[in-house]
C-alpha cells in the first residue's frame, strides 16, 4: 500500500505542479484558451490557485522525500481535495459537467493520500 500511495502522490504530484506553473506563471488572456473558467476570475486569484496548487504538490512529495515535518504530506493532499470541491462549484456554476468528473476523480485520488498518510500508512 506504501508504494501505491508513492505513485498516487507522485501523480498529483505531476498534475498539480504542471497546473501550478501554468496558472502562475502565463498570461490570464493566454489561460483563457485551455482554462475557459479562468475568465470568472481576476489575474491575482488565478496566479494565486497556481501558486496554492504547486505548494501542494512540493509539499506531497518533499516532506516525505526529507523526513523533515512529514505531517505536511497528508496536509498538502488535504488542502488539494478542497480545491478540487471548489474546482467543482465552479464548474457546476458553468455547467460544464466533464470538468466536474474530473475534479471527482482528483479529489478521491487526493482523499486517498490523505487517508493513508494521516492513518495506517504515515511516515
């Protein structure tokens, strides 16, 4: 179960870290194209969600690598399956309901790393 928790944080890990960068670092009006939600929000909020969204994906894989305030993990996938609750009011607002399966499918992923983290399978 270890190892599968290892490839299930890596891959949110890689999800979010490349989301991350993208939303923090590009232009809102280039976002716009790939992100059509981006348009409800102002620059500062969607450079925010990035920057929120690649500090969660250092702290799921980081802390554990290090050893050091290992507890930052099972937080880090925390803080992401609350994102991806309001990822979905979102998209429900915008009626666009393949992104809210999406957000779905991330948010178990993300329950899941926090679940075996915080419980049987903590460092």
């Amino acid at each position: 179960m270890n190892v599968f928790l290892w490839v299930l944080q890596a891959l949110l890990a890689a999800m979010f870290g490349m989301a991350g960068v993208m939303k923090s670092t590009q232009p809102k009006e280039k976002l716009v194209k790939s992100l059509p939600w981006v348009e409800d929000f102002s620059a500062g909020t969607v450079r925010f969600i990035g920057a929120a969204e690649l500090a969660a994906a250092l702290g799921l894989i980081l802390p554990a690598v290090t050893g050091i305030a290992t507890v930052l993990t099972p937080l880090a996938a925390t803080g992401l399956a609350v994102v991806m609750v309001l990822a979905a009011f979102v998209h429900a607002r915008r009626k666009e309901p393949s992104a809210i399966a999406f957000n779905a499918i991330l948010f178990v992923v993300a329950a899941v790393v926090a679940w075996g983290r915080f419980g049987p399978y903590s460092f």
